[in-house]
C-alpha cells in the first residue's frame, strides 16, 4: 500500500542521485535459479543467493608498512607486557589483537529487540553468532538448530528436505536429509526483517521463511524484547492438496564446545498457554552454562484453525537424529510423548523441536507461525559485582520463567510490529529518487543497534546507589584562565548534582543503554566514536540516547587517580581524571559505569575531541528533543568540560591547539597546534555554547562565548585556511600540514544538524567538501571505496600514519551527511555508495561492517559502532527548510 510521501521528499524531485555504479550488485543472485520469488519480498534490500560465493575475501590488517614500525615499536612492546600481564590473571584486554575475529561471509539480520541478547541467523540458514551473555560472542553454527519441511500428499510423504547447504559427515544427524540446493534458494535482509525464499524443485510448492524482530523507532517497550517471529508463507502452485509441515529444531545451547564439555544440568519442558483465544506450545529449554546468568531459550507456535503442533522435548544432536526424522517422515508430526526431558550431566548434549503441520489447498497458500524467544533476566558483568535487570523484565518479571509469554506475545503482537516498519519505512522505501543501494544501506546498518553487545537496563536506584561510590574524589575545576580570555563562568557544581543526574527520572524510566565500541573493540559507549553513530539514536530512540547522554554527564565528574602506564607513550596518569569527558564508561568484563575508561592506549584525558563532543551532542540532541530540562542539567557539565578544554588554548586567541601527539579519535595519526578537525569541533562547540546559553537566558555567558568564538574563528581560518580546504594542522612539515582531512568538517556537520551554518565562510565549507570529494573520494580506487581519511594535494594517499591510509566507514557516512546539508546530495550519495558496495557486496561483510578499510582488500575491527552515522543522511533529508532556517 502506497504511503503518502512527506515533505522532504520533494526536495530529491530535480536531482539525479543514480550511478551506474549503484547498480553493479556482485552477482550476488547470478547463481539462482528458482522460477518463484516467494511472497511479500520487498523490491529493495540486501538479496544474494544460498548458493553464491564471494570471490574477494579480505583480509584483517596485521603489520604496517616499514616506514611507520618505528613509531609503533614501544606501543607493540608495551602491548605485549599488558597482554601477558592480563593473561596471568586468564583476563584478555578490551582491544584484543592477537585473536581478531576473522571474517565469516555468511551473517544475516540479528534476532531480537534492543538490549536483550542477540542471535544472528545467517543468510544460509544457519544460527551462527550468539551474543546473550554481555559483550562476549560466541561464533558457532550448531547443527541441530534447522527447519524442515516435510510435504504429504495423500497420506504419504513425498518430500522431507532440512532447509540447509550444509553437508555434514559422520554420525550426528545423519538420518536427516542435508545439502539443500542453494541455487534455488535467495536470501533478502532489510533490517530488521529477512526473508528466505525456497522453490522447491520437483514439488511445486514454494516456501517463504519471513523473520521479524520487534525493533521500529519510538518505541520504549516492545523493542526491548529478546524474541524474533518466523512467518512461513506456503505456496501450493500444485493441481491437488498437500499437508506441509515445517518442523523448527534446536539445541540448549548456543554450540560452544569448550562450555559444552563443561556445562551440566540442561533441561527442556513442553509449554502450552492461551494466549487470545489462541493456543501457543512449544517447548523451554533451561541452561545453565553462565555462572548466575541462567538463561530459557523458548520455541513456541501458535495452533491456528487447521493447523497443529506437535513437540519433542528431547533428543541427542550428536546421533543420528532418527526422533525427529521417522516420525516426520511417517505420519508429518512430531511424537509429544513427554512433557520434560531429563536433566544432563556434565559434557552431555541436549535438543528439541517443534513441528506445525497445515493443509495447504491446490493453487492456494496457508502460513505457520513460530517464536524463538530468549530470557536472561537479570545480567551481571566481569567482576560479578552488581547485577542489573534487563529491560524487558519491568512487563515480563525477572525471574526466570518469561519464556512462554514471551513467545506467546510475540506471536500476537507480530502483525502490529510490522505495521510499524512498514510505517516507518515506506516513505524511503517508496520514493523512487532514491537509490536502491541506499534503501538498503540505511536500514541494513542499523543491525549494530541491537548486535553491538548492546545492554538495556533498568535504572534502579539501587544501581545508581551503587554507581556513585567512589565516584566523586574533589571538586570541579574551579574558574580558569590559564590563556587570558577572562572565563569568568560559574562552573559551581557539588556531589549532589552528580547524584541527581545518576537518579534522574529519565534514566528511572527509560533505564540505561549501552553498546560497544565494536564487537573486537570491547568498551561501552565510547564516546569519541559515538559521536558519529549519535545520530541514530537520537533520530531513532531519542530516550535512549537522552539516557546515554546523562551517564556521560555524570561520569564526566568521576575519578579514579589509580595510575596506569598507556601504552602509546608509556607515561602513567590517572585512569579517570575529573571534569574531563570519559573514553568509555567501561568494558563488559570489568564493572561499567563503576569503572569508567578501559582504554589503554592514550591518556584521553589530554584528547582534544572528547570534551567538545559532549558540547555538540548535547545541543543537538536537545535541538531533536526540545528536552529543555536535560539542556538545563548539563548545560553546568558543558560550561566545566569548555572550561577544561580551555587549558589546550597556549595562546590565547580562544582555539585550542593539539599537542603533536594522536590526540584524539584518530589515534594513530599524531596532530600539532591548532587543526581543521579539532580546531572545527572546538569552534562548533562554542557556538553551541553561545546558543545554549541565549536558550537558557545566561546573557553575560552568551556573550562571553561569542568573543572567544569571535577569536577562534579568526585564529582557525589565518591558521588553516588555505583557499581551498583546510589544512590537516599547524606541523611545521608542510608535507604533513596541507593534507586533505575527510573529517576536516565534522564540527560543520553538527552544526547543520542544529540548523546553524553561520560560524565558517559557507564558501569556505562548500569548497572544503568539493576538494574531499575530487581528491579523498574520486582519486581513491575511483570513488568505488568511499573517502581516504588522508589525501595530498596531488591526489596522492597520505602515508604519514597507520590511519591517513584508511577509509572509515562511519567518517564516510557523515561525510555524506555533512555534503548533503549544504546542498552536495549527488556528491554525499556518491561519497556514501563505495562504502556499501564494498563492505556488502564486493567483500561479504555483510551484518558486520567494518571501522577501516585499505585498498589492499584489507580492513580493521569488523561489526563496529561507528558506521550507524549512515542514519546523519537521512536525518539531513528531513530537516525541512524551516528546520533550517530556525
């Protein structure tokens, strides 16, 4: 049904956003097939037959070249003594780089809501990442966790395929019928739905798996529930009736063969509910591999007229899996002879399933509904000092036994969730200005909002009791001027503000959010590189990034003056100093929020980024929310971390300068005096200040903050403007200084989010971004790989450092974003394009999209945060000119 389309959707009318480059998919259906396209697929999305295979196989960067080993010796020695420092104590650095996750081609969309554990099941069909316990994933496919279908005509059975490529040997399962043939077979991923379409040879009927997981914007309940839906569409394009059954197995567990040796006392029970006049069975698996994080991984199906269920609670995955197959195969339904399994000893394995079977009438189409759903209520992380509740728990209890209601819920309420996606994307789905990679891209990258470790906790104040101790050592900085400008601001701010914002009713209602940097880099929140990917939260669930936000204010008071050796420099300071902005609130083996900064490498006390970026999170995010309390909260937090970020000012002509160290989030690229990137996020967050203060009624520090803006502009533009970008920094090596930065303009990006386009010469700007894109995009691999972080003049890549020769997914998408605010779409849409037909279509990397790529098909930290900055694009889409204007 076509949706009316909204007002931002005219502004595409007379620009042509298309590429012929767009259109080049990989072949990534050229091996189907199949006659039949199934039912309900959407035309646009990530589609690519069972049987394709990749042809590039990147490979995870190791080694840089022998001009920068020297730079990095001390790191890698200083590393090596961490890592065997952690090892004695069987602990693993947050940042792992001795056991990267290699690159499995094969994800699909995750399962689940927001916060509750994910489970990814591949576009093969397979479950193949888990990540149920917080932060920690385990990649294994279990054998035993498949559909079946079996057809009968008649009476008899005529067909009984397990939907899966897989071919495995030996003795498990191998009564059951493998190896699929994945030519007629395709799988279509558009976030958070999937379909998998199967035309069966021979049978002439045609089955469409369709996968739904309860995630859509604006919502603060549903979409925190652990559960996802599969909807199979039976197509009978035969002359005669058929019974199909589709029977879902499982193992209790996620296939992880070290805990499998060791775990004991797995148990699974049938389950039968009303649920609406409905009944709902299945069965509830009870595992007991997480010390005090017990978990139920529950299968349930709705009996619908002329449907039925059918249960085996138990069976052994490493036999030959003759429980399940016989009984299929003679009558089309499962046994349910028992209603409890027994309980396994230690090593011992243990499955179950549940089969539906529906009459299916000649030329006509009948559907089956199941639930997977999971439950581990109440979480703790690696120290086991505080345990929290998940937020799912405030409607489905945290004890243990949600598994039922929830499967029987989900299979409810899964029609009005899909009304809801539809809702929401239509109206981009729909517009035919848009190009077809992009209707992809934009939903396909949100996967991370759910498969990023996430955690969704409710805000007890009993957490937040606990969170405060040890928390507050000192005062905030008091009045500072260490570089003349008279910043006579009332930075007064006590113990108890910083307890009000720990207890605050917003967090008390929409609990605490929090994700990793990246599924290898393992910190919460980490707010440099969350700063690009923001924007989808506070687009999408601005409650939750409101919530973040305050976490962040809070724990800017902490301290914690334990010294620690970084390794970049080997220098010891404080882990946590105060009034600075954090690197992270922690890391899911540790304790988050108790112990803040888990980063190693640099003191980021000293980072020149990270106390602007709150600034300018801030302010947007109240722009987005008009939430004027959360902007009178932390408007005493942004006036202490300017305040601190003032000490960077040498000269006092109001612009901070970097100290010739990687200050900031490009960590491995050193920067000297003042700098387009810092030096534009310093001059953006003044402003901000400016206006925040006028909001607030604070005259005389609106004032103030618009004479050192007044100063820093001028300072920035004689420093670094050089007619026609801005230069990389202030280096006395001029073959370092005038590089072309990608990022040189994400002050600027921020600053349009706001509506405000007035700090910099918007000549300036339009010519910086022209420049990016004829050098960072057109001259690297021919615009096909997105933008190089660092370019020469002559169009030649920067090699100064392990990071200017790299392309940054997200800095790419805000790039993009940047471009299409001040008016460039075709530019931002061609920026963006080579970063999706990279990472999606020519590598496989699909669900998994990397921080970093080279054009030597290498890439770094696969499933990161920072590439959800996709949704800066379509946020720059819908600010109507009025938003602009004001």
């Amino acid at each position: 049904m076509a949706v009316k389309q909204p007002e931002w959707c005219s502004a595409l009318k007379d620009i042509s956003l298309s590429n012929p480059d767009d259109n080049d998919d990989n072949n990534l259906m050229r091996t189907w097939r199949g006659k039949h396209s199934g039912v309900g697929v959407p035309a646009f999305g990530w589609k690519i037959a069972l049987s394709h295979k990749f042809k590039d196989r990147p490979n995870s960067w190791s080694l840089p070249p022998l001009s920068q080993v020297p730079s990095l010796v001390g790191l890698g020695v200083r590393y090596l003594l961490y890592y065997k420092k952690l090892r004695s104590k069987s602990k693993r650095p947050c940042m792992d780089f001795f056991n990267q996750t290699p690159l499995h081609q094969i994800y699909g969309v995750p399962l689940g809501g927001i916060g509750g554990g994910t489970i990814n099941r591949g576009w093969k069909g397979d479950f193949c990442k888990w990540q149920l316990k917080p932060g920690v994933y385990t990649f294994d496919s279990p054998l035993a966790d498949q559909f079946i279908v079996t057809i009968r005509s008649n009476d008899r059975t005529v067909f009984q395929q397990v939907l899966s490529t897989r071919f495995p040997s030996g003795e498990p399962l191998k009564a059951w019928n493998w190896r699929y043939c994945g030519s007629y077979a395709y799988y279509h991923g558009l976030y958070p739905r999937a379909w998998t379409v199967y035309d069966l040879q021979g049978q002439d009927v045609v089955l469409t798996c369709r996968q739904i997981s309860p995630v859509f914007p604006h919502d603060y309940q549903d979409t925190s529930i652990p559960a996802a839906v599969f909807v199979w569409t039976v197509e009978n394009k035969r002359k005669d009736d058929i019974d199909v059954t589709i029977t879902m197995s499982m193992e209790n567990g996620i296939g992880c063969q070290r805990e499998q040796k060791v775990t004991t006392s797995l148990w699974n029970e049938f389950f039968s509910v009303n649920n609406h006049g409905e009944n709902v069975s299945g069965v509830v698996m009870h595992n007991t591999t997480y010390d005090n994080m017990f978990y139920t991984m529950t299968i349930g199906a709705t009996q619908k007229e002329g449907t039925k269920v059918s249960h085996c609670v138990e069976f052994n995955p490493l036999h030959s899996g003759t429980e399940i197959w016989h009984p299929l195969m003679e009558r089309g339904q499962l046994s349910s002879l028992s209603k409890r399994s027994h309980v396994t000893g230690k090593g011992e394995r243990i499955a179950s399933a549940v089969a539906v079977s529906c009459h299916v009438k000649a030329k006509s189409t009948n559907s089956i509904d199941f639930c997977l759903a999971w439950d581990m209520p109440q979480i703790h992380f690696g120290n086991s000092n505080k345990f929290y509740k998940r937020r799912y728990t405030r409607w489905f209890g945290d004890q243990g036994k949600a598994g039922p209601a929830l499967a029987a819920y989900s299979l409810y309420h899964y029609p009005t969730w899909e009304e809801k996606i539809h809702d929401w994307q239509s109206p981009i789905l729909e517009n035919s200005d848009l190009p077809g990679w992009y209707k992809s891209a934009i939903f396909n990258e949100l996967y991370y909002i759910t498969d990023g470790g996430t955690v969704w906790l409710e805000g007890e104040s009993s957490d937040v009791t606990m969170l405060s101790r040890n928390a507050y050592n000192g005062v905030p900085e008091s009045k500072h001027n260490l570089n003349g400008n008279s910043m006579h601001l009332n930075n007064g701010i006590d113990k108890t503000k910083e307890d009000e914002i720990r207890n605050c009713k917003h967090i008390m209602e929409y609990g605490r959010f929090a994700y990793l940097e990246g599924q290898e880099y393992k910190m919460y929140n980490t707010y440099d590189v969350h700063f690009y990917a923001s924007i989808a939260l506070a687009h999408l669930w601005p409650n939750l990034e409101i919530s973040l936000q305050y976490d962040i204010a809070a724990s800017i008071l902490h301290s914690n003056p334990e010294p620690m050796q970084y390794l970049m420099d080997g220098v010891a300071a404080p882990v946590k100093t105060p009034n600075c902005v954090p690197h992270d609130v922690g890391c899911p083996d540790d304790e988050p929020w108790l112990n803040v900064n888990a980063y190693f490498v640099h003191d980021t006390a000293e980072w020149r980024d990270l106390n602007p970026k709150f600034v300018l999170q801030a302010f947007r995010d109240y722009h987005i929310t008009k939430n004027k309390e959360f902007l009178e909260t932390v408007w005493p937090i942004c006036k202490i971390v300017m305040n601190h970020g003032m000490r960077h000012d040498q000269d006092g002509d109001g612009l901070i300068e970097n100290s010739g160290a990687a200050d900031q989030t490009f960590d491995g690229w050193c920067v000297q005096g003042p700098s387009a990137y810092c030096g534009g996020l310093w001059l953006a967050a003044l402003k901000f200040m400016a206006e925040a203060a006028s909001i607030l009624g604070h005259d005389h520090e609106e004032s103030e903050y618009n004479r050192i803006l007044q100063m820093a502009t001028k300072s920035y533009n004689k420093h670094l403007w050089n007619g026609k970008y801005y230069n990389y920094d202030s280096s006395p090596h001029l073959h370092l200084s005038n590089s072309v930065m990608a990022d040189q303009c994400a002050g600027q990006w921020f600053l349009s989010a706001a509506g405000i386009d007035d700090v910099l010469p918007k000549e300036n700007v339009r010519s910086a971004l022209e420049t990016i894109f004829s050098l960072n995009v057109q001259k690297y691999d021919n615009g096909r790989h997105g933008a190089v972080n660092g370019m020469r003049p002559n169009g030649v890549v920067d090699t100064s450092s392990v990071q200017s020769v790299e392309v940054w997914t997200g800095v790419t998408y805000a790039l993009a974003a940047t471009m299409i605010h001040r008016g460039l779409l075709k530019e931002g849409f061609r920026t963006a394009s080579g970063i999706y037909r990279s990472a999606w279509q020519r590598y496989g990397m699909s669900y998994q999209t990397p921080e970093a790529f080279r054009m030597n098909k290498t890439y770094r930290s696969l499933a990161y945060m920072r590439p959800l900055s996709i949704w800066g694009m379509q946020y720059a889409l819908e600010m109507t000119k009025k938003d602009k204007e004001n």
